[in-house]
C-alpha cells in the first residue's frame, strides 16, 4: 500500500477538498490509501504473480479479512445498480473470462481509506466528514451480508489493525463505585480481532469467552453490536449480554468509555443496537468464563449410499425430531446447528445432570441413549438408520474445551466465501413448536424453502438465548430472540456476470423461501429477524430487528450523532436517500 500523494493538478474535480484530503493524510501518519479492488492484479494481467495470489485466496475467508477491499460477500464490492464491479468468477477464480467483460471498477468500495490505529485517526475521519460532507464507512472484517461496511465515495475506516488483546482476572468497569459491581475476569480486544483469534487467546488463559461460529468473524464490531449469537448462547448469553465496557469515538470526536456507571445509554444502544451507528468502537471488554467441556453430539444422515428421494425424507425425518424435542433441547442447555443433512449439537452443562442409560453397543463404540434427555429419540434414531446404512454418521463425543470444537468445527462448516449472495432470516419462536400440528407446518416451510432457492441452504440455528434472560433489559437486542429456540437463515447466490433482474430475482427467491415461515413465526407486525443476517430488503426492518426497542434507539442516536454523520443500511436512523446507498437495487 502507498500512501496517497494530493497534489494541485490541471483537473482538481477530480478529487474534490485536495487540500482536505492532504491535511487528513497528514494527520493520520500518512495511512490514507486509495482503494483498490481485490482482483484489479488480474484485470492488469491474469498471469501476473500478483494474480495468481489473488486468484488461490479468492474463496479464502481469512485473505479476504486481511484485504481491506476484500468482502466475504463479493457483492458489497460492486455496484448492484450500474453493474460495475471488479470480480473474479467465484465457481472457478481460474477462470479469466470476467477480465476480458469489462473494465475492473471500483464498485461500492470507498474512495479512499485509513488504516485506522489510534483513536485520533477516528477523530480526524470524523472532522473531515464533517466539512466535505464525504459520508464514512466502517470496516473491520468485511464478513457482511448487507453492505454496511462499504459505500461508493465515502471514506473507509479499516479498523482491521486494532489487534491489541489482554486478560485481566478482576476487571471493575471505569467510573464504577466500589460495591457497586463486582469485578470479574474479562478479555478486553481491540476492533481488528477475529474470534479464531480470541478463542486461541481465550484457551492459552484457560477460559472461555462466547463467541461466533465462524473463523473471520470480528469479536468486537457488527457481531457483538448487533448482538451475537453462538452454539453457547443458549445457557451463557448473547455476545452483548456478556460485554462489560466498550470504549468509543462518538462523532463529535469525544472518545468515551461506555459501561452500565458512565454512558450508560450509549452503553445500552451499543448492546444489541447494531455496529455502524453510534459512533466507532476501538475496545470492548467482555466477560471471561471458566473452561467448559462439551458433551457433543455429530449426526449426518446424508449418504451416497441412499437414493436422492430417501435422504430428502430423512432429513424431514430428522428435522421433525428437532422440532419435537427443539425446547426441551433448549431448556437441557442444547446449542447448536442443522441442516438437510447434519445436526450438531453441543452442550457445557455438567453432563452428571444426564443419566447415562440404555447404551448400545456397537464395535468399539457405544451410542449412548441418555436415557430421559430430550435428545434421545434423535439419537435412537441415528444408530437405527446407521444399522442400515454405513454412510450414516453418528458421534458422540466429549471436547474437553470451546476451542477444540471450534477448530473441528470450523475445518468442516465454512460460511460462504466470496460468492455474490442473498440472505434471509426468521427466528422461531417456542411458542411456534408448541402443539404438533405447529410443529408439522414449521417443518413444511423449512423444506418448502429450500425448494425455492436453487440450492438447499437451509440453516436451523440453535443458538437463541432462550434459558438466559434478560428481565431488566440490559442488552437493546430484540426480546424475540429470548422468546426464540431457532434462528433460521437461507441464502442463494447469483453469478459475477448475472444482470441487476437476475440479481433481484435472487434476492426475491431469498425472501421468497422463508415466506411461510414468516407467516407462520409472526409475519410483518409481530416476527423477528437478526440485525446482522437477514434479508437486504426487510420489510418492516425496525420492527423484525429491534422489537419495541428501536423508539429509544433512535434517541441515543440523535444525541450522540446529532449531524448523522453515520448511517448504514437498514441501520437505526438510516436515510434511504442518502447518496451513500446509491449501489442498492430496488428490489
């Protein structure tokens, strides 16, 4: 990266403020760059070294979190609504047919960037939006599904190098009065880290921190402000349930430390209320747990061995039991995750609280029934059609820490990477898998979507807060999500060279896929949806992310942002006229 020289040219238009734009430069060390797309080394030569870089992490998660104009979702570097981009082909990266389509453009990205390290760099982004009216974007990792860390001519922050990590064993929030919390071990990160980051520290230290599911998640930006879900959620809280203290530049340039003693309001709207919005977060400190050791449980019905029509009804089959046993589940201390055709579930809870009963032998294993858990049938189930089919995967397994099932984990369920991509989202309320018949039509919309995408992409989340309450509403996230044991996602993916209807109708078939179960779950005026994952075009967004939270919401925001000099999609305060949101289709 060379930092950007501003210099009197014969067509100062071109970059608007030069003077401005030189004064930031020097103010933030000379860390303002011009951005450059990821794959522009392929667009200059295809078989440069450069390119063939590119080309081997195109569909790497972890390059593309390290690559400030990378985005897990490539979408977010292009302009939907004037089809310029700069894109590889994401089924094959080899392939060199987008760079002789068009040219390589810039897209959505930002003009330019900071590679942001001290809070005064903020300060001077701020300052300078402020004169020239240049809107800001925020970026750490780029694992976005809606598009709020970019933004066609804005100015970027890439808070990616914000790295610093420590532990403290008796952390006390600043400003707090002695007595009036007790202090407790916590891990205070910077912006930039990434949870396979965290949780490497966290079990270096012998402690457990809850976190996301997923490698190149960022532990401290839009996951944890927008809530944070993960497979220990359901007995240990939402990622904002467990943050301490956050410390962060509001956009009148104050750096403020946010805890439950000072800013408390700010404290609150930055617990559930969405990253992006309130100001710019370079810490969070976030509450330490002991050790924990997982029982597990791996079932994967899908086999080669089976006809195409057989494993459609197992998984059915298995989806059924899911939802027979999905609250119960939740109230044993159950998390986890499934699919068309894998179920895994993870638990932290003492396992002496389970009797061990009825276990059948098989080689040098034993299927272990245990007896009276509510996950019995399931397992009943598995070793039945494991008898009759080799290919059937059944394992019960003890992980004596969070980390090595993350990396087990994560080595075999990867979020897609690179891919142009529509997401939509529900939660599923218990009250929804309440009676039989309830639970029969919420298993007919799960398989009805993936009949609508033209993949099977269903994801049954559990990872709700459903036994961690939150009875004096702590935390702005919305009360659904404790009233909830599921959230559910779908997505379709669309071709770098689709034109903007093919890309609506991925975004329509997106939508389209979970509508019945909306309709089922509370439709427009009651359901939910996660802030973070949900479809791009949510209708009735305040509502489905925020509940009966978003009035107060909006207050914080306009007292700490009175000139809105922040606003991202779908985000609380967002403008859809802003010039900023240009690239979104009308969909």
């Amino acid at each position: 990266m060379e930092p950007l020289v501003f210099t009197p040219s014969l067509n100062l238009s071109l970059v608007p403020h030069w003077q401005l734009w030189s004064q930031l430069r020097d103010q933030v060390g000379g860390r303002l760059y011009e951005s450059v797309p990821f794959a522009q080394p392929c667009y200059d030569e295809f078989n440069s070294s450069a390119c063939v870089g590119v080309r081997h992490s195109y569909l790497d998660e972890v390059s593309r979190t390290n690559t400030p104009t990378a985005f897990v979702q490539s979408q977010w570097e292009t302009c939907q609504a004037t089809q310029e981009h700069c894109l590889l082909d994401w089924s094959n990266p080899d392939n060199d047919a987008p760079t002789h389509a068009a040219e390589c453009k810039s897209g959505s990205l930002p003009s330019y960037y900071i590679n942001v390290q001290t809070a005064d760099d903020v300060k001077a982004a701020f300052d300078f939006s402020r004169k020239t009216k240049v809107p800001l974007s925020i970026r750490n990792t780029g694992h976005d599904y809606k598009g709020r860390s970019s933004a066609p001519g804005s100015l970027g922050l890439w808070m990616h190098n914000l790295q610093e990590i420590s532990y403290t064993p008796s952390f006390a929030p600043r400003g707090c009065s002695a007595g009036r919390v007790t202090p407790s071990p916590a891990v205070t990160m910077g912006a930039g880290v990434r949870w396979d980051e965290a949780h490497t520290f966290a079990d270096k230290h012998n402690i457990t921190l809850v976190g996301g599911s997923d490698k190149s998640v960022g532990a401290v930006g839009g996951w944890l402000q927008g809530g944070g879900h993960g497979a220990l959620s359901n007995t240990m809280g939402m990622g904002a349930d467990r943050v301490l203290e956050f410390e962060v530049v509001t956009p009148d340039g104050e750096v403020r430390v946010a805890n439950e003693c000072q800013h408390a309001d700010l404290f609150w709207a930055l617990r559930g209320g969405g990253g992006g919005t309130f100001g710019v977060v370079l810490y969070a400190t976030v509450l330490a747990s002991p050790p924990v050791t997982l029982q597990t449980l791996i079932f994967s019905w899908g086999s080669a061995h089976a006809h195409v029509d057989e494993n459609l009804n197992r998984t059915r089959e298995a989806w059924a039991l899911f939802a027979d046993a999905s609250v119960a589940l939740a109230e044993e201390g159950w998390g986890g995750y499934a699919t068309k055709d894998v179920i895994v579930l993870v638990n932290p809870e003492d396992p002496s609280t389970f009797e061990k009963g009825d276990s059948e032998p098989e080689g040098d294993e034993e299927v272990m029934m245990w007896k009276g858990s509510a996950i019995a049938p399931l397992i009943k189930w598995g070793h039945s059609l494991r008898t009759k089919d080799r290919g059937v995967v059944l394992i019960q397994k003890v992980f004596p820490t969070w980390l090595s099932f993350f990396n087990v984990f994560t080595s075999k369920f990867v979020a897609s990477v690179g891919k142009n991509l529509a997401l939509s989202s529900r939660l599923v309320p218990a009250t929804s898998l309440s009676t039989p018949s309830l639970r029969e039509g919420i298993v007919g919309a799960l398989m009805h979507a993936n009949t609508v995408t033209t993949s099977p992409g269903v994801i049954i989340l559990m990872t709700t807060p459903y036994s961690f309450p939150d009875e004096e509403k702590r935390t702005s996230v919305n009360r659904m999500w404790r009233e909830s044991v599921w959230h559910v996602t779908n997505v379709e993916a669309w071709a770098w060279n689709a034109t903007a209807e093919e890309v609506r109708g991925s975004y329509r078939r997106a939508k389209e896929s979970l509508g019945k179960l909306k309709d089922l779950t509370g439709g427009t005026d009651g359901g939910g949806a996660y802030v973070n994952e949900a479809d791009v075009y949510e209708e009735g967004w305040e509502r489905a992310f925020w509940g009966d939270n978003y009035g107060r919401l909006l207050e914080v925001k306009r007292k700490y942002d009175p000139d809105h000099l922040l606003d991202c999609w779908h985000c609380v305060g967002f403008e859809r006229e802003d010039e900023r949101f240009g690239c979104y289709l009308d969909v």
